[in-house]
C-alpha cells in the first residue's frame, strides 16, 4: 500500500484514574496531531474500561497512557488485561509520567511498547510511536 493512501496513526491519549494532572497528556497530544496523527484525547479520570472502549471504538492503533498518580501498577496491568479479552493485540501501547525505572520492566513484559518519563522529547515519542505502529502494519500486511 503507498503511504500516500494509508490512513493516518490514530492515538488515543488517556488519563486513567484519579490523576487531575493533565498539562503532559494535552502537550503530547497536541504534539501527535501536528505530526500529523489524528488524536483522540479522553480527558481527565478514565477508568481502564471507558479507555479500552474508546481504543476500541476508534480503531487505534496506539494508546498513550499518561499516569501521574503512582498507579501505573494496578492501571496498566487492568488495560493490558482488558484489550487481550478484547482481542487487541496489536495496538502499541506506551506509558508517560513518573514512572519509578525500577517498574519499567514488568511493564515492558506487560507488553508496554514504550514508557516515557517527564522531560522526554516530544519528537522522540512521535518517532517511537510512528515507527512502531510502521512496523506493526508491515507485519499485519
């Protein structure tokens, strides 16, 4: 398929739980839609199931959790949980926020693509995740 006809990235950026903190996710999803991906942003206090819903209803091809709140390691788990019962495997799924580097690994073995913590470059997350999701379709083709 020629790039010029393939459909645009389509990124769900989501705030699961109580976190009331918001400036990072609305930078980063501003920062996708300039890049030329078409964002859906669900605002503030998403449970794990209105997220999976709209990765869903979207047709995603990735996610973008932005977790502040220090419950990365009960919300990642139940999101990951719920798009595998919902059969989505292929949605590249990343994770921005203090996110301690000791929690990194089972969330990478999670099956988390990425985490980014505060002060990543907003073009680094653009390039992962539109080289992933790149990667992903040429598999799927």
């Amino acid at each position: 398929m020629e790039a010029a006809t393939q459909r645009k990235i389509r990124v769900v950026v989501a705030k699961p739980g109580l976190d009331g903190h918001d400036r990072g996710a609305k930078i980063i999803a501003r920062a996708l839609r300039d890049a030329g991906m078409e964002v859906i942003y669900t605002g503030l206090h998403q449970t794990p199931e209105q997220i999976v819903a709209t990765v869903v209803q979207e047709d995603a091809d990735a996610v973008g959790l932005s977790i502040l709140s220090g419950a990365h390691m009960t919300l990642v788990p139940r999101i990951v949980d719920l798009l595998r019962a919902e059969g989505i495997e292929d949605v590249v799924i990343t994770v921005g926020g203090t996110i301690p580097s000791e929690d990194v690994p089972e969330l990478k073995k999670l099956g988390v693509a990425e985490i980014f913590t505060p002060g990543a470059p907003t073009q680094q997350i653009i390039d992962f995740i539109r080289d992933t999701v790149a990667e992903r379709r040429r598999q799927a083709d």
